[in-house]
C-alpha cells in the first residue's frame, strides 16, 4: 500500500509544481506592472520596485498554496478517473479510504505552513511593505514628476498637478495641489513652482509664486454660517514644507496588526481578521478534501470534465468568505458565529459529497440479484424434467 500512497502524492505534486509557478507568474506580473507604473510617474523610486514585490508575493502565499493543492487534486485523480485507473484500483482493493488518508495526509502539511504564513508571516510582510511604501512616497522629488499628470500622495492625503515639468531646474508651471487636513480641504494654485530643501537639508520645500490659497470645509460641517465660509488668500510667494525622508511609524492596520493583539482585541475588525488567520489553515484541509470526490469522472468525459463546477464552487467559497468578513467587521454578524458558519458549511459540503462518492462505490460493488421471474420458470423447470 505505500507504493500506491507513494503514487498518489506524486501525481498531486506534479501538477502543484506547475500550477504554482503559473500563478505565482501571473501574480507577479499584475504587481509588477503596477508598481512599474507608479515608478515610471516618478512616486517610487525604483530600487524598492523588487522588494515591494517580493513582499506582496509572500502575502500572497496564504492564498496562493491552498489554492493550487485544491486543483493539484482535482487534475490529478482527474486523470486517473479519466484514465481508468481508479476503477481499476478499487476493483484491487485499493478502497476510497486510501486516497482520502492520502490527501488528508498532504493537507495537514500545508495547513501547517498556512498557519505560520497566515499568523506570523504575513503581518510581518504587510508591516515592512506598508513602512517601505510610505517611505517612498514621502521621498518627493519635483524632477522625477511628469508634467500632465495627477499624482496622489497617500502619506500626506495629497493630490498633486503641474502643465509642465522642468527636470533640470526643478520647476513647474500651472501647479495645482490638493490636500486634506482634517475636516478641511486646501487647494493650491499657482503659476510656478520650484523645490528646495530647509535650513537642515531633511525637508524637501515646494516655493509656490504668483498664485491663490483656497480652503474650505468639507462636507456638511454643521449649520453655523461661519463654520461653513472658506478662506481665499492671494500670494506672490507661498511655501510648503513637505514630510521628508524621516516618516513616522506605520498607522495601526488591521491586515499588519500582530496576532497576539488581535486575539485580545474585541474591535469587530480585528475579530475579523483573527478569525479570517484562523479559519486560513481549516480552508485549506477542506478544499483538499472536497477536491477529492469533485474530481471524479466517467471515463469518457475527460481528465478536465469537473474542473467547471471545481472553480465555480471554490470561487463561491472565497466569495462567501469575503462577504462574511465584511459583515463581521462591521457589525451585522456578531462574533459568535463570527466567520465559522462558512468553514462548516464547507465541511459540510465534504462531508455530504464523500458520504455520496462511497454509497455509489458500493451499489457498484454489490453482486446483481435475479428477479423473480426469472427464478420461477428455471425451478419449475428442474421439477418438470426431474425423474
């Protein structure tokens, strides 16, 4: 029997191969292109590029590895269906038992690799991929900047626009800049502009000349006449002193919160991605398993017959788990089911396919039974023609 165990983790594993280096491509190139946008605008320096990449990948091993195990399975007793060779293995003796221990087996490896990426690896990740971005963003530099174009700096909740861009100088021209401050909105317009730095060389300082200052309340600040006037100052010169490369600690987020504070924390968000950690490595065992009887096929349908429903029903799943989430962070479930209701309904969805996989098993497996009509006529027969 270990040289059919044996044999079943290898027909797993060579698809899991391929499929991870697929997606993991694919992946890749949708970060990459992203993050080459940004650095070709100018608002990422491109020696990070490869670790803000690398980084976004190991987050997405907590997904990733689950994912291609659930089609491992799926395309390889595929083939094995499609091939015969599971019908011949149960006419051996080789019983259904065997490949759910199998890939029962497998799963508790890589629930356990889920779990280290889902706890610990992955707000570490988050973390250090939140503080380098920032980090970037706040290394503003005038002639990195095309003219044209809008530009969003997230660290200082700032828009940022210019006609015409003049790398050597450092000078634009028809500059328009936004920023939030609080409950107030300031926008800046001015015919040129040019970047210096302070007196301490730290803070990149933008000279607005010959150009308005506006700002204004956003939103309904209330029913006071005074507290919903703006101000409008015309200026000749203007400066604003920017963040500089010293940027302060990373914000409280969820998704780069430790999973020792969320365990304590009873905020809905954070109980929502204490138990989405959790649930990460459970997911992973029931997606093997429910690979398991969603890859069986008559051997004329095909290794890929059941790959349609796999994908529907696996793309619901993680459907469902996002949208259970979300009700969780804000409030609509309490935490108790919190986001378990939807990990039992899939271990019951297992529980019902292998239960119907078996009983099928054994109807085919039962001897046919003579009907009574035909019984009747062959004993009538032996007494009519006995001695």
């Amino acid at each position: 029997m270990r040289i059919i165990d044996r044999y079943f983790l290898r027909e797993i594993i060579k698809p899991w191969l391929g499929i991870s280096i697929i997606l993991l491509g694919i992946f890749m190139s949708f970060i990459a292109l992203k993050f080459l946008a940004d650095a070709a605008s100018g608002l990422l320096p491109g020696r990070i590029i490869l670790d803000l990449i690398g980084l976004r990948l190991i987050v997405s091993l907590e997904f990733l590895v689950p994912t291609t195990l659930f089609f491992s399975v799926m395309f390889a007793f595929g083939r094995l269906y499609a091939d015969s060779e599971m019908t011949a293995l149960f006419a051996c003796g080789v019983g259904l038992n065997r490949v759910i221990k199998v890939v029962f087996s497998l799963s508790l490896v890589v629930a356990g690799l889920v779990a280290v990426l889902s706890l610990c690896v992955r707000p570490w990740a988050f973390n250090a991929f939140y503080r380098l971005r920032d980090q970037a963003m706040a290394e503003f530099d005038l002639s990195k900047l095309d003219g044209g174009n809008f530009y969003q700096i997230p660290l200082e909740n700032r828009i940022f626009f210019a006609d015409v861009v003049d790398h050597d100088r450092k000078r634009a021209t028809g500059v328009f800049v936004e920023t939030k401050r609080g409950s107030m909105l300031q926008v800046i317009s001015a015919k040129e502009l040019y970047q210096r730095q302070d007196e301490g060389g730290r803070k990149p300082v933008l000279v607005f000349l010959d150009g308005h200052l506006y700002e204004f309340p956003q939103g309904n600040q209330g029913n006071d006449e005074e507290t919903q006037k703006g101000n409008i100052v015309g200026f000749r010169e203007s400066t604003l002193s920017l963040e500089g490369k010293e940027v302060a600690p990373v914000k409280y987020i969820v998704r780069a919160a430790d999973s020792a504070r969320l365990a304590l924390s009873s905020d809905p968000p954070d109980v929502a991605e204490w138990q989405g950690r959790l649930a990460a490595p459970f997911s992973s065992v029931l997606l093997a398993l429910l690979a398991v009887p969603l890859s069986r096929s008559a051997p004329r349908q095909g290794r890929y017959a059941r790959i349609v429903p796999g994908v529907a029903i696996f793309a619901l799943y993680f459907n469902v788990s996002a949208l259970a989430r979300s009700w969780v962070e804000r409030g609509v479930v309490p935490v108790v089911p919190g986001i378990w209701w939807v990990t039992a309904l899939l271990a019951g969805l297992v529980l019902v396919l292998l239960r119907q996989q078996v009983l099928d098993l054994l109807r085919r497996n039962q001897p046919p039974r003579r009907s009574a009509q035909i019984e009747a006529p062959t004993r009538h027969a032996v007494k009519k023609g006995a001695p």
